[in-house]
C-alpha cells in the first residue's frame, strides 16, 4: 500500500530540511517538495538534489513570478494599499500566490495535507493557512513549530537532528539577520533591529541597495509612462510590469530609497520591528500616486483612500482569498480607466522628487486654478457657497451664544 503524501513548502534553508525527516517519521508521510520561486533571486541550481538527499520523493521549483506582479501585486499598488503609513506588504502579497501554487501541486499529486515552516508568533503561518482553508479546505495543514511531536527549538538541535538522519549539509549556527525576500522587497528582523532603541546598522544590513549618505551625488531623472494604471515603459523603452520592477529596483537602491524602519503590530497581538527595503516598489507606488493627483476627482479619490488602507488590513491579514478583497479590488480597478499619462520626476538620496506629470485625462485646468478671473469662475459665487457650507457650523455657534447668554442670567 502507498503512502500518504504531504506536500512541503520548502526553500532548501535548515528548517525546511530538518521537517523532511521529520514528516516521514512523524507520520509516515511521502513528502514532495514544493520550492515558490517570487523573484527572490536566489540560487536555485542544485535544490532538488539537496531535497532528494535529505529525504523527498520529488521537488517542483515552481516560477510564479509574473503572476505575482500581475495579479498581487499590481492590485495592491493601484489601491495604493500601505499597512500602517509604512509596509508596501512586500511578504503579505507573495503568501497567498505561494498558497495557490502548494493547493495546486497537492492536488497534482493526490496529497492529504500541506505542510509550511512558518514559526507560531508570526504572521505568514495566517496568510499560508487562510490561503489553503480558502482554496482546499479538506486538506490537513501541518505546522511544525506549533506541533508537540516537534522536538526542536534551536538551529543547533535541527543541524543535530538532521545529523542523526543522515543529512550532512554544510549548515551553520547563524547569526544573521531572519530575512524575506521576493522581486518587491526583502525584510529584515533580528539581531539589534529587536531593540527597538538601537539604529539599525545599515552597512551591514541592506541588500537591496544602499543607504541614502552614500548614495550618488548627482540626481538621476526617470520618465514613466502608464495606460489604464499598469506601467508601461521606463525611459521610453516598454517592458513587462516584472522588468519595470526589476529595473526600479536597480535604480531605487543605487540612490537609497525605499527604506523603511518599523515597529509594526503584528495579526497574533504582538509589536514587531523590522526594516524594509522596496526600491522599485516605492518609486512604482509614488509614480502611479503622482500621476492619479491629475486625473481623479476629489471624491473619488477620498474613498479610494479608505479602500486602500482597508486592502492593505485584508492582505495584511491574509484574507486575499474572500468577497471582502475581490469587491475592493473591483471597485480599485474602475477608479483605473484614466489613469494613462506619464510621470517624470529625479531621484535623490533617498527622495522621490516630482519633476513634471502629464495626462491626456488631466482634470487639471490652467484656467480655472490661475489667480486670473476666468469666464468659467466667478469669484463673487463663492460668497454664496461659503454661507451654504458654513451654515451648520454658524447656527451650532449662534445657539451656543444664546444657551451661554441664558445661562448668565
């Protein structure tokens, strides 16, 4: 008789490998290993040789890279969606991507359960289970770091026990940073950035780029183009929306910009501290912001605001896969229409200077905001509007004096 199979989420790292062997001795399952490839950029030559060794049955490396940009993170960046004023939620747009792909392989495979490496204090244990309950709900989810039968609570114990099993990878005790990364970001947690009184020591630290004091002495001008909210060209040269990231990306951490220092509230209750780089992804964010200054009304643009910061608690949350963010997503892309034009502005030492927008849907007129009396504005007619609008505000006054005056008396 066959075995069950569980599919794991596995990246190759330490933890990863240890739950191998522990899978096939805990529960006596076949496991296949599933790799969610996002743009992290790492090396991925020789992976499946490592799985095989310590122990899968099979491993798929799975590239989801434009489906990531496409469909996660180009609607985050149209919402203008930020968690707390800060995270362009760099993780929490890759989960549930990853989710789909692991639903997609355990089905492939005829497996019972998914198994993730996410610890019990974090976030991504919600997004990966949120994401699986949501697209398959009669699969058994395994996390090993919420399970008695896992023994482990240190690298030194993983690296013993997977020792013990054969497995004699070159892992060390690390001492570096925990760190995320995918084509939009990369995160960093531990290490000083726990206390959150010390600064972080960003020589040390950044990836991505570098800091704003050693970033060029020169300013660099960049043009982008936009059609109906989807980026379209940088400097004039067209490229899919993963190249456009990739090359801001390149051109946001040669001038320092997009990192982020933060104490964020974690979904589990806790203040966690964390530094973020996202380059591409701020510059991205700022050009769209820029150009939808010019071509949405005010209205529009207020309950935009509200929508995008409800996204942002949704994937946050892990919620992707509910009416709630189909529904935000729906009304976020009808607000998109006439976002077309181009965006120039100059890069800095970590700033994002705006130097010129243009729009063929501009709702801006020379005429009507000029100091210049216009045919189409009579100064006198605000008289009248000020007296309408103000009203409420004069007749809440006016009784206030009376009840005051009686008061006295």
């Amino acid at each position: 008789m066959s075995k069950e199979k569980v599919v794991l989420a596995y990246s190759g790292g330490l933890d990863t490998t240890a739950i191998i062997p522990w899978l096939k001795e805990t529960y006596n399952y076949d496991v296949i290993c599933c790799c969610v490839d996002c743009g992290q950029g790492e090396e991925l030559d020789g992976l499946e040789e490592r799985a095989l060794y310590s122990g899968a049955s099979k491993l798929y490396i799975e590239d989801i890279t434009d489906d990531f940009c496409e469909n996660y993170i180009m609607p985050c960046v149209q919402a203008d969606a930020v968690y707390e004023n800060k995270y362009l939620l760099g993780t929490s747009m890759a989960r549930p991507g990853i989710a789909a792909k692991l639903v997609e392989i355990a089905r492939k495979e005829n497996a019972v359960a998914i198994c993730h490496g996410a610890t019990g204090k974090g976030n991504d244990q919600i997004r990966f289970e949120l994401g699986i309950k949501a697209l398959a709900p009669d699969l058994k989810i395994i996390a090993p770091w919420r399970d008695d039968k896992w023994q482990m609570d240190s690298r030194d114990a993983e690296i013993e026990y997977c020792k013990a099993h054969d497995i004699h990878l070159p892992f060390s005790v690390d001492n570096s940073y925990s760190r995320d990364r995918n084509l939009w970001h990369i995160s960093h947690e531990g290490l000083e950035l726990e206390d959150p009184a010390c600064e972080p020591n960003y020589d040390h630290l950044l990836v991505l780029g570098v800091s704003p004091e050693k970033a060029p002495d020169e300013p660099e001008y960049l043009t982008m183009t936009f059609e109906a909210g989807v980026p379209k060209t940088i400097n004039g040269e067209e490229m899919k929306v993963a190249d456009i990231i990739r090359k801001l990306n390149e051109l946001g951490g040669k001038h320092g910009i997009g990192i982020v220092d933060i104490v964020e509230n974690r979904v589990v209750g806790m203040k966690s501290r964390g530094v973020y780089e996202t380059p591409g992804g701020t510059i991205l964010m700022e050009a769209h912001r820029q150009l939808e200054e010019l071509v949405l009304d005010r209205d529009t643009m207020a309950v935009k605001k509200d929508m995008g910061n409800k996204l942002a608690q949704v994937v946050y949350e892990g919620k992707w896969f509910t009416p709630l963010r189909e529904a935000i997503q729906a009304f976020v892309e009808s607000t998109q229409k006439y976002v077309t034009g181009e965006v120039k502005f100059k890069l800095y030492k970590g700033n994002i200077i705006k130097a010129g927008t243009t729009s063929p849907y501009s709702l801006y007129s020379e005429t009507l905001a000029s100091f210049t009396t216009g045919d189409q504005y009579d100064h006198h007619d605000a008289e009248g509007f000020i007296t309408l609008f103000g009203l409420p505000l004069k007749v809440r006054a006016m009784r206030m004096q009376e009840l005051e005056k009686n008061h006295s008396k």
